[in-house]
C-alpha cells in the first residue's frame, strides 16, 4: 500500500463523553465501513471501564471494513465525536456515520492540509 495515499486517506477518530458500550458501537460501525488505518492494530482503543473518559480509532477511509451496518444504530444517549484528518477522509467518515446516527455538526477547524470537526451523534429513529 502506498504510505502516502494512506495517510491521506485516514482519519482519526476520538469519542467522548459516552459509555464504554457506545463508544464500542460507534467506533464498531465504523469498522463496518472502513478498514483499520496504518500500524493501529483494529484501528481503536476502547476501554469499557468506568474511569475511561475517551476513546479512539483510527481508519483508512479509502479500505472497505467488514460489514457496514445495514441499519441504525441503538446509543443509550448522545456520543460526543472528533474527526480529524484531510477534508476527504473527514467527509467520507461522517457520511459514514450519518447513515447509522443521527448527526450534529458541534464545530469545524480547518487547518493548511486537515480539517477538524466536532460533532454530537445519536439514535435515529427506528434504530434496533
């Protein structure tokens, strides 16, 4: 795989404010989507502890994942998301995520080559 499409392509991914189980769903529907980015294992760090107060992932948004939700997705209450990389990668993972939460755009920072954007996720309606 060529390093520099890869770097291009991914995204990081950092959840807060949200239990354990829904850092896992979120952070599992994006895998569903897009494989893990380069040298981070399965692409997040979940810890399901009480003490954890953030969680994170990495993907490559131009690498198919295994299964990509066919569904909305359940959360026990509103998740708080950072997504940071090149505009495309940013873009490619909030599409993601609005196919399976509903999606709040909290903030945007744009930078030289990356952009930043805040934003809250929740349940759709009708979600399982």
């Amino acid at each position: 795989m060529d390093t520099q499409h890869s770097l291009t392509s991914q995204v990081q991914v950092v959840l807060s404010d949200c239990s354990g189980d829904d850092a896992e769903r979120v952070l599992g529907a994006l895998h569903g989507f897009f494989a893990a980015g380069s040298g981070d294992g399965d692409g997040s760090r979940t810890d399901r502890s009480e003490k954890s107060t953030a969680w994170t992932g990495v993907f490559d948004t131009q690498s198919s994942g295994s299964s990509a939700p066919d569904s909305p997705v359940r959360l026990s209450g509103p998740v708080t998301v950072e997504l940071q990389g090149t505009c495309p990668a940013v873009k490619a993972a909030r599409e993601a995520l609005e196919k399976v939460f509903g999606v709040q755009e909290t903030g945007h920072v744009s930078g030289d080559q990356e952009v930043e954007v805040g934003l809250r996720l929740e349940s759709l309606d009708g979600a399982a």
